[in-house]
C-alpha cells in the first residue's frame, strides 16, 4: 500500500460502522485518507466502531440506509469522495432466510440506488463494491473457486451477492463510458479479528461463551471455510483502488481475497485451537435449520500475481491475535490504542 497515494485522499465508505467497515477505517486513517463514513448505527451493543471510538478520527460522518437516495445523496455531495468502498450490506446467511426482502433490497437496490447517485459525482473515480466469496456457485466439489467460474446462490444472502456481481459489472460499463468512473468488485473469505459481536459468526459466539462461562451451541463442526483476518482483505481492497485510480483502463475486474489453502480448514479444528489456550471451553452442535455450503474455497493467485497481495499472518497468528484483542477488551484495556497497535503490527510484519 502506498501512504503517499492515500495521504489527504478523500474516501467514503459505507458500513463503516459494521465489523469490516470499522477495521478499514482505522486502516485508511492510518495512511492519512480524508474519511467520510455514511452506514446504519451500529447493530450490537457492542462494536469494533464503539470501543475503538471510530467517530472520533472521521472527517465526517452520517447515518442512514443505503436504500434512500436522498441520504445517500447528501453524504456523496458533502464528502466529494473519489474513492468510495461499498461495504453497506446485510451480512448474514441466516438472516436471509429470516428477511429475504430486506436481503435482496439492501444488498441489490442499495448498490443499484448507490451506483445512480455517482453518476453525478465529478470528484469520483473508482467504486471497490465488496461481495462475497459465495457469489460463486457452489455445488459441492470442494474445489477453490476462481474471479471467473459461475456466479450464483443456494440461500438469499449468497443469490444476492451473485447479483450485486453482475450489477456491478452492468454499471462498470455504463458508467466508464459516460463518467470515467471505474468499478471492481472484491470477493473474500471467512474474516475473523477483534472488534465482531455479531451473534451467529463462530468467533463471537467463541467469545461469547468463554468469558461469560458457557457452553457454546455450533453449526456444521466439519464445515470448512477460508479463515483469515479482516485486515487481509481489506488491504487487497486499497491495493485494487490504488491499481485503478491512474488505470486508462476501463475493464471491470473482480478479484478474490483469500488465505493459502492450508488456512482452509474445520469448525472444530478452529474450536480445538482456541481450546488450546482457554481449557475451560466446551461446545455442543445443533442442528443447522439453514442450509450452507459444507466447504467453501477461493483461489486468490490472480490477486497475488497482479496486484502484489499476499496474506501477512497464516491460521494460527489470525486466531491468536483474535483472541488478544477479545482478552483486552473483556479486560477493560483502551481499544482505541489496542486496535491501532494491532494495525501497526499487521502493517509491519514481515517489513
């Protein structure tokens, strides 16, 4: 990542205050970008926004819901971004099946509502729309799928996805033709880290249990899923602004974000490892009423081979740095300052 490029860059990114959202914001105010967030209030009492007191190192800041034009208006004219990162969505496969109107209109006509506002946007030259690694159509072979197999959903999160895909692509053309803008869209993996509250996601849950004492109740033990942390991907996510920014380019391109394949493993072989260092912790399955992919994969070379991504921490060093910013919080330390040292320390790894 070049700090020169996003020194005094104004961005805009909406879900700021979700758990990505937030970690991409304390990754952009590290490189000095001028930031503006516009997302919901955050959904949990508890937040990666809250504890390390995001509103405090944003430009500017507006809440509202990506599906109101007229909200979304006013943040892009106050903030004349000319980066933005989509982010704004509803994140969950189970509740899809719960609201799968509120699914397919947040994370369909939100994007589509998105995209039509820029249209008037002079300032604004590229648009990351963040997807999903179940964009891809899944049908059990446990292969690692790759930015150009079949697009496509068995559940209303993933079908979603698959469309905000294909919308994103309809509109890169559209929109390069008449406005210059320049659209892409990023694919990740299963993150983990600090900072997600998020009842249902298997860290959280984890979390949960330990330091309240309980036995935690889990979903599909053999699932396998491409963990990481969430700073990996949203790293790939600047490297892809930075490469379009100055790009003649006018080519929509997607890109996948995942770990190395050896970090693609088990629920329980994740429960295992944080059984390691919390003895006390014990689990239970449940039946699963939603249906999901029992093993899921990405193949991240075409990011490795043209932006210059690769992930910084493996498996083990994601898990562990997860479980420190949780003991620090459960712990009472300042996470604004533990968020930022811990930033600092994915940044200079291997430097």
């Amino acid at each position: 990542m070049d700090k020169n490029f996003w020194k005094n860059r104004r961005v805009l990114v909406t879900g700021h205050t979700g758990f990505k959202g937030s970690w991409l914001c304390l990754l952009l105010k590290n490189l000095d970008a001028e930031l503006y967030g516009f997302a919901l209030p955050p959904a949990e009492n508890n937040s990666l926004y809250g504890s390390a007191k995001l509103s405090e190192i944003l430009n500017y800041e507006l809440t509202g819901d990506i599906r109101d034009p007229s909200q979304l208006e006013n943040i892009i004219k106050l903030s004349n971004p000319e980066i933005i990162f989509h982010l704004a969505a509803q994140p969950l496969v189970g509740i899809s099946y719960e609201k799968p109107i509120e699914t397919f209109d947040t994370n369909i006509m939100g994007l589509v509502k998105l995209f039509e506002v820029s249209k008037r946007i002079s300032s604004l030259k590229v648009i990351i729309n963040v997807t999903s690694d179940k964009c891809y159509l899944n049908e059990g072979q446990g292969k690692f799928y790759e930015e150009g197999d079949i697009l496509g959903g068995a559940d209303p999160y993933s079908a979603s996805k698959a469309c905000a895909e294909l919308i994103s692509q309809c509109y890169s053309k559209m929109l390069s033709s008449s406005t210059g803008i320049k659209i892409n869209t990023a694919r990740a993996g299963n993150v983990i880290g600090g900072g997600d509250f998020t009842k249902g996601r298997l860290l959280p849950d984890c979390m949960r249990a330990i330091f309240c004492g309980d036995k935690m109740k889990v979903r599909n033990l053999y699932s396998t899923r491409p963990w990481q942390h969430a700073l990996e991907p949203l790293s790939g996510y600047l490297l892809i602004a930075e490469n379009l920014f100055f790009s003649e380019a006018e080519k929509f391109d997607a890109w996948n974000f995942g770990p190395n394949h050896d970090s693609n493993v088990s629920v329980i072989k994740i429960l295992e490892q944080i059984k390691l260092s919390h003895p006390k912790f014990d689990w239970e399955e449940m039946n699963d009423i939603y249906s999901e992919a029992h093993q899921l994969g990405i193949n991240s070379e075409k990011s490795k081979n043209n932006l210059g991504w690769s992930p910084k921490w493996n498996l083990e060093e994601s898990l562990v740095e997860t479980l420190s910013w949780y003991e620090a919080y459960y712990n009472g330390k300042n996470m604004q300052k533990f968020s930022e040292y811990q930033l600092e320390k994915f940044l200079n790894h291997g430097a």
